[in-house]
C-alpha cells in the first residue's frame, strides 16, 4: 500500500489530472446535473400527487433511477478513460523512456489504473451526498447506498482493467478504444440480449434446468444492479425460469469480475515490456 | 563498460541487425555511426531493454541485457531519437517525475534537480512548461533526465539531430563535460563529422551489419593508408568475389547496390595494386573499370555505406 502511495505515475497522473480548472468544472457541472434531475424527479411526483406527497416507495423509484444512471455513466466512461493511457504513452514517445526507468510494470499499470479512473471515483464520490437526499423520504437504508458505491467502484475497476489490456496490447489508441467499447457492449446490451434469448427458450419449456441465462446474467452490470435494488423479483424470475442455480448472482458477478480483472492485469503487467529472454527458433 | 556479441534483431525475414560484436571501454566515448535505417536506434532499443533480441547478447557492466533487464535498466541513462513530454509538467516536476520512478528520495531530489539543470543551461526555465520549450531545451532535458540515476552508461541517439548550429555546439560541450566525468558514452549520429570530434572510438553500420570500426585516429590512419577502390564487372561477380577475397591486402569487400561493382579497401603500394591487376585479369575476371576513390572522413562513410561487407 505503501509503495501504491508512493508510486510516481499515480502522483505524477493526479498532478496533471487535477491541475487543470477544467476537470473540476466539468465535476460541478455533473453535480449540478444530478441535482436538477433530483429536483425535477421530487417535483413532478409531488405535483401529480393528489396529496401532494414525495412517498418512500417514490424515493427508492429515484434511488434505482439515478443508480441506473450512474451505472450507465461508468459503463460509458470508464472505456474513454483507460483504453487510452498505455497507447496513448505510446503515440506520444513517452512510453519508451518510462520503460527504461526503475519502476515495476506493475508499479505503472496499477498507477495507470487508478489515476485513470480517479476522476470518475471522485464523480461518484461527489455525487453521494445527492444520492443521500432519498434518506429524507426514506425507503433506502444508509447500507444500500454504501454497497452501491462499493459495487460502482468494484465495477469501474473491473472494466477499466479491459480498457488497460487493450491498451497495453494493441499500439494504437483509436482501436484500442474500439475494442474496448466493443467487449464493455458485449457485456452489458450483448449479455442482456443473449439472457432475454436463453431465458425465453426455458419459458417456452425447450429446456429444464438450463444454467446458461444465469451465466449471461452474472456478467451483466445492469442486471446486477437490478439484482441489488430488487433481489426478491429478479429470484422470482430465475425460479421461474428453470435455471436451477440459487448461488447468489452478486457473489457469481464479484468472482467472474475479480477473475477477469486478475487476468486482464496480469496479461498487461507481462506485455509491457519486452521479454528479452533470447527466443532460439535456429 | 558495453559488451556486444553476436546480437541480431529480426523482423520476419527482414534483418535490422547481423551479428553485432562490439566492446566498448569504460570511460570511451563510442560514436555509432550509420545511415538513417542502419540498424543503430535497433542496437540502442535492445542496449536499453525495449526490444528482445533475436539472437545473441549483451552486458552493460556485466549485467546481461536479457537475464537481468531490471539491473541493466539501473545502470544506463537512455535517450530516444524520438521522444515526447508530459504537458503541463515544469521542467522541475519533469525531472523530479522521473527522479521518483528511480526510487531517488525526495531529499535526495531536491539536490540534484538544480545541479542537473544547472549543466544543461536550464536553470532559468525550471518552472516553465516542458511542452513550450524549444527543440534544443528539451533535448537538454532529456539529457538530464538520463542522468537523473547517475548511470554509468549513457545510450544517446542521436542526441543532436534536428538542432540548430548553437544548440550543437551547446549538446556538444555538455557531453564533453560528461566524457569528463568518466561516463562510458554511446552516442549516434548520421553524420561522422559531427562524432569524429568528440569519440574516441568509432563503428560504422550498415544495413544491420558493422563495417568498420577502430578509433578515430585508426580510421583516420586507414584511410590515409588505404584506398577505397571500385571494380566495375563485365558479369561473373561472383568469381570475382572470391578473387578478391584471397587478396590479402584486400578488406571490406562489399557487392555495390548497382549489382555490377564491387568495392574494397586496398593496402598496399601502387605496384602492388598494379600486380593485383594484373593477377585479375590473368584469372580471367571481366574488369570493365578499376578506379581509385579520393577520400575523407564523410566520404569513407558514404562509399563505405554503400554495399554489404562480405568479409
């Protein structure tokens, strides 16, 4: 943790990342965003009320919205932010003399990493005392939000370890970009597309215990999240639907994410540098 | 101290580098020199631990490029050809950035930064923005970045390229000051000149393949010792090849890019050229035309660069 700390790209990326005015701007200009949806949301309720009333099940019908919405908001930002920053030392010839330097290629990954997805975290960090006005109409309990705000995180890390491998292996930041958003569509409109298949072909009583719904599901972000907000219904479906696995899908999502983070990592951490062991193939 | 053996880098079937060997001392100033796709930013990559060899090796200080990368990374201050800066980071944060990724404490830091700045000229423009200053300025501090880690080895290419007159001659009293200061020096350029004044030793490559190599008063000498001769052929180059290859005051031979021309240093009198003259034409080899190549310092490296040493 220490040396995490005291690693140069990290302090070097937040000096430049924070320096400018821009960035906190465009942060001001996000909360205030949310603020007003927030605002909106409470006003439009109230009035077609016929009391006049913001009710706790209208306050957790705000929560899972604006959740939704932050989901999305990593979901779409968090490839832009990372497919870029190995690739892009690359285009700018500055990679070539950080390599010669002594730090670990772990060091400037994980640095990379979290300098990358620091401005989001600090986005959503910022955005939490907004999400805590649903406490006023209750509804949503303090530990709610806070395991909201871990599985944000966990996600952003998640998929900015693909937006880094991507960026490690290919040269050129516009495809890495590419195929970066390409893998992150794949898991969250591909999955969800291939769930409502699979889910549709066990309702039409095709198979009986097929676990293949469940597996697409437990890589789906959005369905995750609905599982989070709403575990009694999205049970209730799967029981319905003959999937026959009660292995909770939050626990499936966490192992899978953490596997394909590792491996992302490690196979960035190992394409950095070269191997300079001598391959003999005469 | 640099040792070079046998390294060869290929890409598919295209051969950037042939078998280097090279040793170069402690202390030397080695100037790589070649044309612009010779081979030496390939050397410097492998030297500096950005690209694996295909075959052979090398030590820097005795460490071995490929079994301790880590290591040899410690002991070498690298400057790229080409290279970029950070925007938005001051020639101080520049330094100290890199200063950092060396594991050089902050304290420790702080010292070096202004003397480092201070012999590259730069001490006036610590806090101004590295991506506004001139070409000249930011070859200097990638200068001191190398030197950050005071290495023992330092791997320049072409340290001096797109620079105008002043800032050579700025670049060029710098490295003198380092040569002073015992660091082992390999530098590259494209123009021999520009290296004979400043190394002691010279190598020049060619296609992937060192043709010549010795200090530069060697060179020097060799060349007012030896002539550069070209041979015109009427066909039958290769028999030719092999005539010539027994001679032994023969050396660099190399087949021409014409594909009808061979060209070779000769040391020898002028009746001895005369008798080898003879001796061809005796065997039977089709010489159209002999001549005798007048040569200096620039032109040797043009005529040398011209065709592949076979020898």
């Amino acid at each position: 943790m220490r040396n995490l700390l005291l690693n140069p790209v990290l302090n070097k990326e937040f000096k430049l990342r924070f320096r400018s005015f821009k960035g906190f701007l465009g942060l001001a200009f996000y909360l205030l965003a949310l603020s007003i949806l927030i605002i909106g949301f409470i006003y439009l309720d109230t009035r077609n009320s016929p009391m006049g009333l913001f009710r706790p099940d209208q306050s957790r019908s705000m929560f899972m919205m604006l959740s939704f919405i932050q989901m999305g908001l990593i979901l779409f930002i968090t490839p832009g932010l990372t497919a870029g920053v190995i690739s892009g030392e690359r285009e700018k010839q500055t990679l070539n003399i950080l390599l010669t330097t002594n730090q670990s290629s772990t060091s400037i990954i994980l640095g990379k990493l979290i300098s990358s997805v620091s401005f989001l975290l600090l986005m959503i960090v910022a955005s939490m005392p907004i999400y805590s006005i649903v406490f006023l109409f209750g509804g949503i309990s303090p530990g709610q939000v806070v395991t909201i705000l871990g599985y944000y995180i966990f996600t952003i890390f998640a998929f900015g370890s693909i937006g880094i491998f991507f960026s490690t292996l290919i040269r050129r930041t516009i495809i890495a970009m590419i195929s970066t958003y390409g893998v992150t569509l794949f898991l969250t409109a591909g999955t969800a597309f291939l769930y409502a298949i699979s889910m549709s072909v066990n309702q039409m009583g095709m198979a009986t215990n097929n676990p293949v719904p469940y597996f697409f599901a437990m890589l789906n972000p959005m369905m995750n999240l609905l599982g989070f907000l709403e575990p009694d219904a999205f049970r209730e479906l799967s029981s319905q639907s003959g999937v026959g696995i009660d292995f909770p899908l939050w626990a499936a999502y966490l192992i899978s994410y953490t596997i394909i983070f590792l491996v992302m990592l490690m196979i960035s951490i190992r394409k950095l540098r070269p191997n300079m062991k001598v391959r003999s193939k005469e | 101290m640099i040792e070079i053996i046998d390294l060869t880098k290929k890409y598919g079937k295209f051969t950037a580098l042939d078998s280097l060997n090279l040793t170069i001392e402690k202390g030397t100033v080695f100037g790589f020199v070649g044309q612009n796709g010779a081979g030496k930013s390939t050397t410097f990559s492998i030297l500096a631990t950005l690209l694996s060899p295909t075959s052979g090796t090398a030590y820097i200080n005795g460490h071995n490029i490929s079994k301790e990368p880590k290591t040899v990374r410690s002991q070498i201050g690298y400057m790229p050809d080409f290279f970029g800066v950070y925007d938005q980071l001051k020639a101080v944060e520049y330094l100290d950035f890199y200063g950092a990724s060396y594991g050089i404490s902050q304290s420790e830091r702080s010292k070096l930064i202004p003397q480092l700045l201070e012999l590259v000229n730069l001490t006036q423009k610590q806090d101004s923005y590295v991506d506004v200053l001139s070409r000249g300025m930011k070859q200097r501090l990638c200068l001191a970045r190398s030197l950050i880690h005071d290495p023992e080895v330092l791997i320049l290419d072409e340290p001096a390229s797109g620079l105008d007159p002043r800032a050579r001659v700025e670049m060029r009293e710098i490295l003198k000051e380092l040569k002073n200061m015992g660091k082992t020096i390999l530098i590259s350029s494209h123009i021999l000149p520009e290296l004979a004044e400043m190394c002691d030793s010279i190598g020049i490559i060619d296609q992937g393949r060192l043709v010549a190599e010795g200090s530069v008063n060697e060179i020097q000498q060799r060349l007012r010792g030896e002539k550069l001769i070209i041979a015109k052929l009427y066909r039958e180059l290769d028999r030719a090849v092999n005539f010539f290859e027994d001679q032994p005051l023969v050396s660099q031979l190399a087949k021409r890019d014409d594909g009808e021309s061979l060209q070779f240093m000769f040391k020898g009198s002028v009746e001895e050229q005369v008798q080898m003259l003879k001796n061809a034409l005796l065997h039977d080899i089709p010489i159209v035309s002999f001549s005798e190549i007048e040569t200096n310092l620039e032109d040797v490296f043009m005529e040398i660069t011209k065709g592949v040493e076979l020898s």
